[in-house]
C-alpha cells in the first residue's frame, strides 16, 4: 500500500484554514485536516470552529481532554496532511517493552542509575522478556475483553502456556523441572520469588482488573495445595493439564455464611460406608474462574475437623457467575470424589489453607503495588499536562500534596514487598508459613489500605474525568471501582492485620518489661 505523502506547512499557511469547511489544526507538530471531521467530533463542532482551535496549534487543548491513543487510532491517524516545517513531535505512542520515563513509575530496581541488592542481570533480562510479551500479546487482549466481556481468548492462554508462564506463576519448585523457561532466559533451579514477582506485576501494569482476574488467577492460588499436598499420581495427571491452560482449577474456600473464619464452613464431606469416596455436599461463593474451571481445591468440614479436597467437574457440580470480576457461585449435590483426592492429611485442611494463604496474600501484594504505581503514573501525566488558572495543576501546593502521599504509599509498600520476598527464596515452604504468615498479613493490610487511600486522592486530580469509564480519567475511575476487591480478597483486611499481630504475641519473650 502506498504511503500518504506529507507536505511541509508553516503555521502562518496552516493559519488560513480556520473555516467551516476548511478547518486545519496543528497537535504536536502535525496537521491535520478535520474539515468533514468536525461534525462528527463527539464534542461537537463549535469546539473546533473555536478561535483558539481553528487554524491553530491545538495541542494543548486536545492534550487537556483527550488521552495520546485517541489521536493513533487509524480513523484518525489519516486525518494528517503533513507537518510543520522545521517542527519536530515529542509525544510518542507507546513502544512495546518500553521502560516509562516518568517519575516513580518503575520501581527503583528499574530506574535508571538506581541499584538493588535483591534484583540481578537475569531478573533485569526476564523482565525485559516478559514486558515485551504483555504488550504484544496480553495487553490488546485485556482492552478488548474489558470492552466485550468475554473470558480471555485462547490463544493467549496457549502463547503463555508455550512459554510455560501459567507454571512460573506457581513460584520457584520442582514442578519447573525440566521445563523452558521464557524461552530459556532463566534455568528452572535458577527462577526464584523475584522472577515471580515480575510476572505479577506485569500482569497488574495491564490496568485491567478483571482481564486479570480471569487471567487464570484461579490456578495461581487453586493449584499449589496440589503442587504441595497432592499424592504423587494426583500430581502426575493434574498438574500438566493444568499448567497447558487445557483445564483450568480453582480455589473453592469462601462460603455465604464463611468468609475470613474458615473454621466455619458449611460444605461438608460425609465418606462412603465402604471408605473410598468421599461424598460432598454444600454451595461456593465468590470463587475466581469457577465458571471455567474443570477442576475445583474444595475446603469441607468433614468428621475429624477442617479437610481440603480435590474436586473434578462433573455430576453434582453446577457453576453460576455472580456480578464481580469473574467470581462464581458453586453447588455441590452429592459430588462423589475419591478419597486418593485428599489434598494433606484428613482434618489438616487448616495448615494446607494457611501454607496457600501466604502465597495467595503475597502475589495480591504485587498486583496492589504495580497497580499504585500505574496510578500514580497517570496522575504524576495528568497534573502536568493540564492547566487550571492558566498553570499546571501541580502548581497548587495541595495536588503536590497529594502526589507526595501517593508516591510515599507505593514507595513504602514496594520496599517491605522485596524485603518479604528475599525471605522467601531463604525459606523453605514449611518455614514460610510459620515465620511470614503474620508479616505478609500486616503487609496485604497496608498495601490494600494504601491503594484504597491512592484511588481516593486519584479521583480527586482527575475531578470528573476521574469517575468517567472513558477518557483521560479511565484508568483512574477503573481502579477506584475494583480497588475494595484486594482488601476482601485472600482475608479482609482487619482479620489479616490481626493475625499480624496475634503472630507477633505468640512469640513476645516471656521475660519481656518495660
């Protein structure tokens, strides 16, 4: 296809095409020509017949009300007729695997002239790979399921499962043994929680909730009691059907009558006479990827206390989505499983669940803080580019205000995230739930405070924009909306800080006085 040539114009030619009917305007060093345009701007045509607009360089104006993609899109792209002569545009559609330049928009391990004593060349490497792969592959996917609804599409799932990020996403263990890893940039012994933590805060970079809840984020927290407590031949025929994205599996916990007490649920598990099934009965609710789910990590009250089953879909199992972000309401009538499905030992559900727990809480960790970040990223854009009595908006002392909270949150949070996170690549499974249950509660507690206290003060930069699903403010008013999932989910943020702190009692010295 041959390519539109551009001419060169200079402001003063553009100038006289200030008319209805022929109305030029310059945005960034390009011209365009919006004559048959005008009646179909959403704004209207008496914005653009304006004086100020009409035959002008309007880059300030379309910057204070329209976000830098709405001008790349092709139907409008081809508006252009040319440009200015001896200009030169300095706003840039975003480049794939592209590092923001923008202040705090990276965490420092990614900043340029910035150093870490956690992150290396090959987290450096991996990283690069994988943001590369999210906005090629997983971002175009995410914008238009978060327009159409549906579930994710396949071939992403598959394009990840060739690269075996569904498995990665399981942490640092013996299920990588063996595999190729982001084609091969880092060896299975050599992936650790920080490999980990890249992915999920890639996945969080995307800005779409539930895209990423739908994401297979039922797997990451539904498949390690297998991975951990599985018996060998569960393990054997499970785990890779799982990690293809061919079957799907969810963590089944929370109940309508039990949510953060897990000791009260309902869902029981009666054995058969003859012992070899187990017999469950009993309702889900609020299940991440339950509706797709082929196989389901069920929490049951059984005769010698709390047990965690697992659960194949098929006769007994029926599945209904709930209105949130790919959540499901789950029936059990006389499901019939066989005991070889006991995740653990029968009446230790308890430990299984607190082991998973810590992970669950940790990758929620993750997304918060890169979520906040993304935040604070738009709002550090916005009160730059616009104007409120003719100077930016961070002139005013109380928008800097603001953006200093902002920052202080993520900065803080960021920093306890990746000390928690080398602990975890010096402890083994066992020590993690015993030593960092209490501090990874406290940490979620803070993270999902903070972001509740960010999306807050978001809204408040943005004004209307800011709860306006479309726009300048859309990721703002998308956050603010989904940002109280992250504070319920895993355990609410009260029973978590509690055990924090219940944690910490338990192992006061005996001989402690003031």
């Amino acid at each position: 296809m041959a390519t539109k040539e551009m001419k060169l114009f200079t402001t003063e030619e553009v100038a006289k095409h200030n008319r209805d009917g022929d109305l030029w305007i310059i945005i960034d060093s390009k011209v365009y020509d919006i004559s048959k345009f005008k009646n179909l701007h959403p704004g209207g045509a008496s914005v653009l017949l304006d004086e100020d607009i009409a035959g002008q360089d309007a880059t300030e104006a379309f910057y204070g009300l329209h976000r830098h993609e709405i001008i790349a899109k092709p139907q409008y792209a081809r508006l252009q007729i040319g440009s200015i002569e001896g200009g030169s545009p300095v706003i840039h559609s975003r480049v794939v695997g592209e590092l923001s330049k923008v202040p705090y928009a990276e965490p420092t391990w990614l900043t340029q002239g910035y150093h870490s004593p956690y992150f290396n060349d090959n987290h450096r490497e991996f990283q690069k790979a994988i943001r590369k792969f999210f906005d090629e592959v997983v971002h175009p996917d995410a914008v238009a399921r978060e327009e159409d609804g549906k579930p994710p599409t396949k071939s992403v799932i598959e394009a990840m499962a060739k690269l075996n990020i569904h498995a990665m996403r399981m942490g640092p263990g013996k299920h990588l043994k063996g595999l190729e890893l982001m084609g091969g940039i880092v060896k299975p012994e050599e992936f650790d929680y920080f490999h980990e933590m890249i992915i999920t805060q890639e996945f969080a970079r995307v800005g779409k909730r539930g895209y990423g809840d739908g994401l297979m984020a039922g797997t990451v927290i539904g498949l390690p009691p297998v991975l951990n407590f599985g018996k060998d031949e569960i393990k054997e025929r499970v785990i890779p059907e799982v990690l293809s994205g061919q079957r799907p599996i969810c963590l089944a916990i929370s109940e309508a009558f039990a949510g953060s007490d897990v000791a009260g649920l309902r869902t029981t598990a009666k054995k058969t006479e003859d012992g070899k099934h187990w017999i469950i009965n009993g309702t889900k609710k609020w299940i991440t990827n339950g509706t797709f789910a082929h196989y389901f990590t069920v929490g049951c009250r059984t005769d010698n206390g709390f047990t965690v089953i697992l659960v194949e879909r098929g006769e007994g199992v029926e599945t209904k989505a709930i209105k949130t972000s790919y959540a499901t309401f789950i029936t059990f009538d006389d499901v019939k499983v066989p005991v070889e499905n006991t995740l653990g030992p029968e009446g230790g559900g308890i430990f299984v669940m607190l082991s998973n727990f810590n992970h669950e809480r940790w990758v929620m960790i993750c997304s918060s803080v890169r979520a906040q970040r993304l935040i604070v990223e738009e709002c550090l854009k916005w009160t730059s580019q616009r104007k409120a009595f003719g100077k930016p908006l961070h002139s005013q002392a109380v928008i800097r205000s603001k953006l200093a909270a902002m920052i202080a949150r993520v900065e803080s949070v960021q920093s306890w995230l990746e000390n928690i996170t080398y602990q975890m690549n010096k402890m083994n499974y066992k020590q993690q739930a015993s030593k960092l249950a209490g501090p990874i509660g406290i940490l979620k507690m803070t993270a999902t405070r903070s972001a509740q206290l960010t999306a807050t003060d978001a809204v408040q930069i943005f004004g209307g924009r800011g709860i306006t699903r479309t726009g300048m403010g859309e990721q703002i008013e998308h956050y603010h909306r989904t940002v109280p999932f992250d504070a319920i989910l895993g355990g609410a943020e009260d029973v978590l800080g509690d055990l924090g702190v219940r944690q910490a009692i338990r192992n006061m010295p005996k001989n402690a006085r003031l």
